[in-house]
C-alpha cells in the first residue's frame, strides 16, 4: 500500500505546529508569571554554536511551508524574520498554518518524481518530491521544532510530550 504524499506531510506538519502554538502560549504564560525578560527565552540556546530559540520556531515554519508550497508549485508566503517577541512567533506559525490549509492532496500527489532546485548560500541542492519531503524537509522539521520544545522546557516552561505531540489533524 503506497502512502500518500499529501497524508504523510499536510496533517503532520498541522497537528506539531498547533501544538507548537501551544507551546508558545504556555510560554507566554511562564514568562508572565515568573516577570522574566522575554528576550531571555527568545535568545536562548542550547549551545553557543547553535540556533537560538526564535531561529527554530522560524526553521519549523519555514521547513513546512517550503515543503508543500515548492512541491505543490504554488507561491510561497513571505516572512519577514523580524520576530522580538513570543507573540510575533505566535503570528508566524499561525501564517504557516493557514498556508498549509490551502494545500489540497491533489497538489501533492503524484508530485514524487516532481524536480525540485533549491538555491541555498552554500550552492544549489536537487530533489525529487518525495526526496525533499522525506530525506530533508520532515527530518529538518522535526529537528527544528523538538528543538524549540527543549529550550523552553530547558528554561522551565511546564511542558510534556503531550504539549510536544499535540492532537492528530483529521484527513
């Protein structure tokens, strides 16, 4: 049994983004409660030589978005990567999320073969469809957002796997 493409990526990247958002809102929260400064949760990293927690909440909206819009060969949303604050996190997933509920499974499938370039400052990178999708785009998507998930729990936010992992989208 073939599994398609819109199923193994349009609900996925729905179903941890919402529960991204989530997240978002019990980091709000945190912040409020203990009066920290937001930019400490905002700049924060796991190591000095990694992405900072906002570069991973844009990574995760980026990896989804760019997946489907470049498969599906529709126009995608522009972001302006200006983001200070958890609320501007908050309205960039909430953009993602509703970019990929324009996606339709007929714009996916049947798209595997499909050629796909992507110019990256290192050079250019070719992929099918479905390799883009499954070696790079989900693998980079899932990297990104548990990321995001550990910094704040790192820092204290009162988040489990159940806030990580969300609610499945119904097809």
């Amino acid at each position: 049994m073939s599994v398609s493409m819109y199923t193994v990526s349009v609900p996925v990247f729905l179903q941890f983004l919402q529960a991204l958002s989530g997240v978002l809102d019990k980091a709000q929260a945190h912040i409020d409660a203990k009066k920290l400064d937001e930019s400490f949760i905002m700049t924060n990293r796991l190591y000095p030589d990694m992405h900072n927690f906002t570069r991973q909440v844009r990574a995760s909206c980026d990896h989804a978005v760019n997946a489907c819009g470049r498969i599906a060969g529709v126009d995608l949303p522009t972001f302006e990567n200006n983001e200070t604050t958890i609320a501007h996190l908050k309205a960039r997933v909430e953009k993602a999320l509703a970019f990929l509920q324009t996606i339709k499974p007929e714009q996916l499938d049947g798209q595997e073969g499909k050629e796909i370039t992507v110019k990256f400052p290192s050079g250019e990178r070719h992929f099918t469809g479905q390799s883009m999708l499954i070696n790079f785009s989900l693998p980079n998507f899932y990297f990104h957002t548990t990321t995001a998930y550990a910094l704040l729990r790192h820092v204290g936010v009162e988040i489990g796997k159940r806030d990580f992992m969300g609610t499945p989208v119904k097809l």
